[in-house]
C-alpha cells in the first residue's frame, strides 16, 4: 500500500479489496484510456482539501468518486457503514441522478 493509499483509507474510513487496491497502486486506471469514463482519480486527489474532485454537499455523503467522463459526471464508491464498498453508482451531475452500475469497479466500467 502506497503513502497515499494508506491516507485514502484512513481519511475515509474505507477498506480496498483486492481489485481496488490494484486499481490505485499499481496503475490499473491508466490501462483503460476508452469509454465513457477515461478521467481517473488518484487517491491523493481524492483527500486533498483543494481538489474540486469531491463535491460536498452534491454528492452522497457515503460515495467516493473514482472515474469521471471530464464533464462532471462520475462513477462513485458506495461504503456501507463497515467501510467496505458495497457497490459503484454513476452520478449525473446535471440532473443529480444516481444510477447503480454493479458491486465492484470492473462491472461498473464494464457497462460503459
């Protein structure tokens, strides 16, 4: 687990499973560059109170944004209160519409 993962997990109480802790420590995300969602997220933006990355007060208060399309619509991370992902939502953010896209990140990105 890199330094920056190690925060992410603990500034958001979240447990990675496998996959995910692939998906930021070894540059899964930089291997997927068509579709939909081809904007990735690194766990250092992700806790970086200057990053317009989260959006406070838009977005579910139990969502962690990971891939977005670059105009503002995003898949996120649900966590259940045990801090274990329990599924990916994508977020439109014009109409704030929250659609579920599968329990793990490979579903989601596979429904691109």
């Amino acid at each position: 687990m890199t330094t920056g993962t190690r925060k992410f997990t603990e500034t958001f109480g979240v447990q990675l499973s496998d996959q995910l802790d692939s998906w930021f420590n070894d540059g899964i995300y930089k291997y997927i560059s068509e579709g939909l969602f081809n904007v990735f997220y690194h766990p250092e933006q992700l806790i970086d109170p200057g990053s317009a990355v989260v959006w406070g007060g838009q977005m579910l208060p139990d969502t962690i944004p990971v891939c977005g399309d670059g105009c503002g619509n995003v898949l996120c991370l649900r966590v259940d209160g045990c801090g274990i992902v329990s599924e990916v939502l994508y977020w439109d953010h014009e109409g704030a519409e929250w659609q579920p896209r599968g329990n793990n990140l490979a579903q989601a990105i596979l429904w691109d």
